[in-house]
C-alpha cells in the first residue's frame, strides 16, 4: 500500500512596505552637512528676513483632518471632523466627530459637515464588515456617489437614519456609512465645497516658509545644559528644551536626529504666545522617513494646539511607535501612514492618509485615536535668505520581481565633471567620486548625498547578497538644480535574484510492516526520472528513462532520502527488500512530481514471507516470532 504526502516550501511573504520602513541612511555616515539648514556657522552670517506666516492651518474650515488626496479611516477614530479630497476607505468599526462635528455648514444645511469626501466611498476596498460612524448629528458630503447608494428608508419604507451603502447593496449592508441623524440624499451628494487642490498648494508654500526659519532653541542636556554639540543627538538622548515667551520658538532636526530622541522634556508649556514649530528635516533619507515619536513630557493635549510638526520634504511617512503625538503633523506632500496604537493629538495636514492599513482579513491595524486639537496659533519667524540650493540625491534599491526595497546594495556617488556624457571612473580625466565613502542600502532600499546642484550618477559597487550585480551598474544622470533642490532627485536601481539551483526538491521513502506498522530497516530503492517522454517507467529497451543517482536503503526509521531533486516526473523502484519480507508483484511506484523546493513522502509497505505451516488435524504448529 502506497500513501504520498506533499509538502510544497513555504511562500514567501513580502511585508507592507509600510511595515518595512526604518531611519535608512543611517550607513550613509557621510552625508554632506547644510549648514544653512542647521542654523549654524556660515547659515548665521546670512541675511535674516522676518516673515509672517500666521495660522498654517487656515482654509481648512475647521476640519481636524484634511488630506489632499486619498484616506483609509481603518481603526479607531476620529474625534473631530475630516475631510478628504479624494476617496474614502474604511476599517470595521470606525467613528467620525466622537466629541466635535467642526464648525463647516455647507449653503442650505442645518447641521456642520462632520464627513467631507472629495471623491468616491471605496465600498470595495473597505472591511467587508466595516461601519463607520458619524456622530454628534453630524452630516456627510461625497463629491462622487457612483459606488454608493445613499438610504433614508429601510426595505420596510420606513425612515430612517441616514446610510451610505455599496451601490445596490440595502439598508443595514455592510460595509456602509451610518449618521446619527435623518440627511436627505440630495444633500449628501454634493461636490465642490472644498477645493483642495488648491489649498495644498497654499499648504505647501507655507510649509515651504515655515522651513526657512531660523532655529530659535536650543538643545539642552537632562542637567539642563546646552548639549555639547547642536547636531549630535545620540540614540536614547534625554533632550530638554525651554521656550521663550512671546515668540514662535522653533526647532530644527533632522528625521534621525529626532528618532535618537529617548523623551523630550519642555521646560516651558506652549501658549498661543509661545507656540512651537518643528521642522523635520528627511532629505537624508530621500524624504522617506520612519517615525518613533518620543516621549513627550511637561506637554499634553492642552498645549497641542500650539505644537506643529512640518515635514516640508517628506513625501512618505510612517509613524512607527512612540509616544502620542501632541500637535499638528503638518505633511503637505507626504502620505502618512500610522502604525503606533498611541494616539494623534492635533491636526492631519497631508498629502494621504493611511490611518491604520486594512490586511487582508479585514481587520485594520490599530493606529490609535486623533485627538481633536485644532491648531490654534499665528507663526512667524525670522528666516534665512537666501535659502540654501543643496538638495538629497538618492536611489532606490528595489527586487526586480517584486519591487521590495533591498538592504545590502553598496554604492558610490560620483558627479559629472570631466563634460564627457556618461559616467567615467577612470582613464586621465575621470569624474569625480563625491566624499563620503560607499552608501550601504538598509531596510528601506535607500542611499542619499545631500549636495548641491549639478549632475550625478549612482555606481552600484555590491549587490545584496543572492542577488546579481546589474549590468551596467551606473544608474542616472540625476540633475539637481535650485529648482528642484527642496524635494531631490532620485532614481530607482533592480536587482534580479542570483539563478539557484533548481535540484532542491526531495522525495522520502518510509517503509513499514504492512500488518503492524513497525519501521523498516533494509529496504533498496533506485529512483528514475521520466525522461522519454512515454507514459509509465521504461528500465530498458532503446529509450528508457533516466536512473537518478545511487541506490538508496532505509535506514533504522525505515526512511531513505532521495534529495537535489530538479522539478520532474520520478519513479520508485523497490529492489531488495528486509530479511523475511517479500518483494511487492509491482516494485515500480509512481509517477511523483517534483515542484520547486517540494518534500515529498512515500509511505510503503511490506508483507512477511511464510514463516510456517498448520499442523495435521489441526494441530498448531508454532511460528517464528516476527522479527526472528
């Protein structure tokens, strides 16, 4: 009796990128310092022009959140009202205006618009169980209704509250919309009453100016003394900063430098008079930035309206883990994506929104609670001018099968000197490798040179391990220019996978005593490969299949192994079986199929040979024990 059981190798499984990010660049220890953006030595003999930027928030109509373009609301809420400029998608269970519908009355309405969406509800893409729910009487507003149905009555013609369901799809449906009050669908479904793009354009100018502002504060040690160097934050560092009354105190650090942050002491609380402006800067890492927000103590959700967090280059963020967040993350070109069940307290200024990604079961991630704390200050600043033109030159490493980012790709940054096209290393006028050393990719795939314009080209130098080097390996020319400085230039470089080698798949023998199950020891096997083309096994004859190897006899677990295997058709071949046992009619077993990396097992069994006869007139004659 034959039993084949089938173990096909384990998938791999590519996490989100999203759950991949980290401070990459980190290796890249020899990136060019701007000392304009720092604040600091030749940046302070430049001319200082006061600007007034007043609220950045303002154009938002009060909404807690706006985003630009797309938002997933996937866990858990939203205390305040939002607003998305594209379209909507939605986890199981998430609440919208839980304690403050906003202040915006669309023309005709009764109740504020606690739900604004620019574009269309994704039905679709949401949990299949979802519900999310507006609160406090609040209304909704979506600009394209083609993939909903909007419901005032249920299926019995009664009214109701208002939902918002899949198109076609009933009362009651998951994944729906649901108000806390009766809305007519004639005003849910209006468009146009925020024009977002241009807002984010304003947006991104303010960010722009706000990211010219002198630093102001000064890093202090846990003793409350100035840390020794302004641009060395060491990870874990206790940083304590005090404010100065009656002006816009501003801080400058770069993305690592704010991750190596172990808790952030304000000795001062930020008032409307003292507020506190952040600027996070991530052309180091190319604008990509993974976010572990510190503890933030002496501060709360009562100074959160005066706290604001601007990311002017950023345009990929993910908040990773950390402390909640007191302020306004202020991201005009940046998707965020939230990670860290602690909680957002202030405004969601940015590009798009992934508040908590919905897996593939349905269920979100728990990305914690926005805390309703609209930004409440009027900013202004002396700034820097001009600004410097130095700009983040970065390229990606990236699978070429899957497009996931690859840690381990050495490469060397060189610039465009000799006026010869291309890229030249040697010969007697080369160009010129720029200072710093190799780059080495970490998690997120990314090198980076902050530089200043000019043209550039990447050499990968090492590809990560298993995968080849590219052919050719130059990757550009990148031209960086005053113009496009602020948000760098950059290039992605694949990688194909080294060739392995196929014979990777195995097929186990276990032999067994066919009445008791015992474990067979002594049991040959050869294996074939179908070779011929003819269907069966074929041993000899002008065109047999192929043997594989050397015999192979089972060990005292009644298991041989025949391994390497390159995918295929295989036969079994018993040819010699344990003392006592007889030789199957059939020897031949088959055919079995080898895929890629399969662990196949071939369970066989023996029958005994005779081992004695009756007695006459039925007397008993005594038979040798199994196993004598």
């Amino acid at each position: 009796m034959e039993k084949t059981k089938r173990r096909s190798a384990a998938p791999r499984v590519f996490p989100a990128r999203s759950a991949l990010l980290t401070a990459a660049g980190a290796a890249c220890s020899g990136l060019l310092a701007t000392a304009a953006l720092a604040g600091a030595g030749p940046a302070s003999a430049l001319a200082r022009v006061p600007v007034t930027i007043g609220n950045p928030v303002a154009g938002n109509n009060g909404f807690g959140v706006v985003t630009e373009n797309d938002a997933t609301l996937g866990s858990t809420e939203s205390e305040g009202p939002v607003a998305v400029g594209g379209d909507l998608t939605y986890g199981e269970g998430y609440n919208v205006a839980l304690n403050d519908t906003g202040t915006f009355v669309a023309p005709g309405d009764t109740q504020p618009t606690a739900l604004l969406v620019g574009g269309a509800v994704n039905h679709a893409g949401s949990s299949p169980t979802g519900v999310l729910r507006v609160l406090r009487g609040g209304y909704v507003k979506i600009g394209d209704t083609t993939t909903s149905d909007i419901l005032t009555q249920d299926e019995n013609g009664a009214s109701v509250n208002t939902q918002v369901v899949a198109d076609g799809a009933s009362y009651n449906s998951t994944p729906r919309i649901e108000l806390t009050t009766q809305q007519s669908a004639a005003s849910v479904a209006q468009s146009g009453l925020m024009d977002f793009t241009s807002l984010f354009a304003t947006y991104r100018d303010r960010s722009d100016t706000m990211d010219t502002c002198a630093t102001t504060v000064t890093l202090l040690d846990g003793n409350n003394e100035p840390l020794p160097d302004q641009d060395v934050i060491p990870p874990g560092t206790d940083v304590h900063i005090a404010l100065t009354e009656g002006r816009t105190n501003v801080v400058r650090l770069t993305g690592e430098q704010l991750n190596n942050i172990g808790n952030l002491t304000f000795l001062d609380e930020p008032d409307a008079d003292t507020p506190v402006l952040f600027n996070i800067d991530t052309t180091a890492t190319g604008g990509v930035y993974a976010w572990d927000v510190p503890n933030l103590a002496g501060v709360s959700g009562a100074n959160a309206p005066y706290m604001l967090w601007n990311f002017a280059d950023a345009t990929d963020i993910t908040i990773v883990e950390g402390d909640s967040l007191e302020g306004t993350v202020y991201a005009p070109r940046a998707l965020l994506t939230d990670l860290d069940p602690s909680n957002i307290e202030g405004d969601i200024i940015v590009r798009e929104l992934v508040a908590g990604p919905i897996t593939g079961a349905g269920a979100p991630v728990n990305a914690g609670e926005i805390h309703y704390f609209p930004f409440d200050a009027d900013l202004s600043c002396d700034t820097i001018d001009p600004r410097p033109s130095d700009g983040a030159v970065s390229v990606e490493k990236t699978d070429a099968e899957t497009g996931e980012p690859l840690a381990g790709a050495e490469f060397v940054l060189w610039e465009e000197t000799n006026g010869t096209e291309g890229l030249q290393t040697t010969g007697t006028s080369p160009d010129t490798r720029v200072d710093g050393g190799a780059c080495t990719t970490e998690d997120l795939g990314i090198c980076a040179r902050v530089v200043p314009p000019g043209t550039y080209y990447w050499q990968e130098t090492a590809a990560p391990d298993g995968y080849e080097l590219p052919d050719p390996s130059v990757f550009g020319p990148l031209v960086l220019t005053e113009e496009n400085a602020q948000e760098g230039v950059s290039v992605v470089a694949t990688n194909e996978r080294m060739l392995q080698n196929p014979g990777t798949g195995t097929i186990e023998v276990v032999k067994t005593d066919a009445k008791t199950g015992e474990e067979l020891p002594g049991a040959v096997f050869e294996l074939w490969e179908e070779t011929n083309g003819t269907e069966g096994l074929q041993q000899d004859g002008a065109g047999p299949d192929t043997r594989v190897g050397a015999g192979c006899s089972t060990d005292a677990d009644g298991s041989c192994v025949f391994g390497d295997l390159e995918e295929g058709t295989y036969y079994l071949v018993e040819t010699d079986v344990p003392e006592g046992y007889e030789l199957p009619a059939d020897p031949v077993t088959g055919p079995y199929t080898v895929d890629e990396d399969d662990e196949i097992t071939v369970e066989l069994e023996n029958e005994r040979g005779e081992h004695g006869k009756g007695g006459k007139d039925g007397e008993d004659c005594e038979e040798e024990p199994y196993g004598g």
